[in-house]
C-alpha cells in the first residue's frame, strides 16, 4: 500500500471563506493522479474529517493533478470557538491516508 504523502508534490488545507476549507492534493504525475482518483474513496474522506459524506465535494482536476476536496467548517471562521482561522490543520490528516 502507498501513502498519499509518497504520491504527492503536495498537500495543502486552506480557508475558503468564512463557511468552507479546502484540501489541496498536488500529484506528482498523471499515473498518480489517475491511481489516486481511483483509489481514494469520498467515503473514506468523510470518515477521516468526520463529516457528513453528502457535505463532502470533490473535484478532479486533471490538466493540473490536483484532487480537491471541500467541506464546511465545524465553526465559522474568526468565531470564538473557531481553532483554526485559516484551515490549515486539515492537511496531516491526509498524510498517512492509504491508497
């Protein structure tokens, strides 16, 4: 089995505005991308961020290798409960994932 951070250039987590984050997964090639496509399910996304599966969107992007997965925040950004202004904690979840 891989891991996602073997097949990877990158991958980032951002803000995407008050409501949303975005996790950014940068493949290093096309053969990459294609095997990740198949083998990283929206149901073991979910799982792993501990969301709805029907609160996931997923968009594959392959002129840049790129698999995008969107969610919304458990909080909304900037409010007192919110831990983490710009997202970015949500990528090392995706490290260790197994593909």
């Amino acid at each position: 089995m891989k891991t996602l951070s073997k097949i990877t250039k990158n991958i980032r987590s951002k803000n995407a505005g008050p409501f949303w984050v975005t996790v950014d997964l940068f493949f290093k090639d096309k053969d990459s991308f294609f095997y990740a496509c198949k083998n990283i399910s929206n149901e073991e996304v979910s799982n792993i961020l501990k969301i709805k599966r029907n609160h996931l969107k997923r968009f594959d992007i392959e002129n840049l290798k790129v698999i995008k997965f969107s969610f919304p925040r458990k909080n909304i950004q900037g409010s007192r409960l919110d831990r983490d202004m710009h997202g970015a904690s949500f990528a090392i979840l995706f490290e260790k994932l197994s593909v």
